[in-house]
C-alpha cells in the first residue's frame, strides 16, 4: 500500500509568489495534518483537517490556507511568500482524529525554497 | 506555553547504550510520542506512551512518568545506522488533534 504522497518534493520560489503543496493521504486515511520543519527544528503544527473540516490551526498567518477534498487529499496554500517560509512542508494522515487514537503517519514532504 | 525540552545533540559509540531525555509540561498532558529522522527524509513512528511505564519495542525502549513531566528513549545496542534526529512530541488535551514537538536530538553514532 503507498504511504503518505507529497508533491512536489522541492521547489524554488521567489518571495512574493504564492505556493500550493499536495498530499494524499494513506487510502482509508480520514485526517491529514500539516506541519512546517524548519532547518534544525521540530516540526510545527499548521493545520488539521478531519472528514473535509478544519478541526485545527497553529500559530501561523492568514498567508497559510489549507483544504481537504472528497478524496480526503489536501492542499496547503501560502501566499505572498518571505524567505522566513523556506522550510520543508511535512503532511501526516492518520485515521482517526485525534491523535493518539492513531498513529500520525507522515509523507517525505516538500522542501521550499524562497529566494 | 507547552515547551518541549531534549538535548541538542548527543554522541555515542557503536555497540553502546544511548539515553535521549525529553521533558515537557504537565498540565494537560494526554501523551508522548518518539519518532526518528533522518536527514531529508520524513518523520516515522517508534513509539507511544500514555501511562507511567517501560514500554520496549526491540532495541528501542521508551519511558514516561507523567507526574515529573520525563520521558526519556532507550537505545541500545548501537548501530551506525541510528544515527539520525529523534523528536519527541507531546498531545495535550484540549488540543489532541495536534502533536508538540521539541527541536529533536542529533545523535552520531561514531565507529
């Protein structure tokens, strides 16, 4: 069975432009989260969405919008981009809601880079 | 705020016995997970603890005491091939649809 898919894996931007990542999530995966790595930190939570609802957002702005669809895939969004969100895009299903209840399940994720 | 703390980076031998301590808030703490990275590759799952305890899983263990806000991960019989970030990451209640991480343990296994 395929694990957690992200597209693209890299990518080069320019600041100002606006970016959208995809992931699918694990066939059956109802939840997909999304979580932002910078280089040599933790990752941080950005948003969750279960069954096609945003059930959660982290402390980032407005720029960052997300969407899950019928299929329970998702797209991350984030507009007039800065350096500061050079990052790795991190997107993990799990089946269940909560965590906890399942085991969050993350994809390679999409590396980004903003000159 | 819901500080998770675990050292930067630690180094260890091949063979040996590693301990990667992890401390973080206990008002509302739901549960702590350990997941491994290695570098440019995605997160993945060792292990969940919920209740006070050793849970072992092969040569990695993981414990948890809730009441000191302490989890530490338990690596043993070293390979170079661990070498890699460990993150811990903690679910509170309130916000269980969302995982804490803290900035990941560095560990190089050396020869």
């Amino acid at each position: 069975d395929a694990g957690v898919t992200q597209s693209p894996t890299h990518l080069i931007k320019t600041r100002g432009q606006h970016v959208t990542l995809r992931c699918s999530p694990i066939s059956g995966h109802k939840s997909v989260s999304w979580y932002q790595q910078v280089l040599g930190q933790g990752p941080q939570f950005i948003f969750q969405y279960y069954e096609k609802e945003e059930r959660g957002r982290g402390n980032f702005p407005d720029r960052f919008s997300a969407r899950q669809f019928p299929n329970y895939s998702s797209e991350l969004n984030v507009n007039a981009l800065l350096l500061g969100d050079s990052a790795l895009y991190l997107c993990a299903s799990s089946s269940e809601g909560v965590v906890g209840a399942g085991e969050l399940f993350f994809g390679e994720g999409s590396r980004l880079t903003v000159l | 705020g819901q500080n998770i703390d675990q050292p930067t980076e630690m180094t260890a031998t091949e063979g040996a016995i590693v301990q990667i301590n992890c401390t973080y808030q206990t008002s509302g703490f739901n549960g702590l997970f350990w997941y491994q990275q290695h570098a440019g590759e995605a997160p993945t799952f060792l292990s969940y603890n919920v209740l006070d305890g050793l849970e072992e899983k092969g040569r990695f263990s993981s414990f948890l005491s809730r009441s000191k806000g302490y989890s530490y991960l338990l690596l043993k019989e070293l390979q170079m091939k661990d070498s890699a970030s460990y993150l811990c990451a903690v679910s509170f209640s309130g916000a269980t649809n969302k995982l804490i991480f803290g900035t990941g343990t560095l560990l190089a296994v050396q020869p």
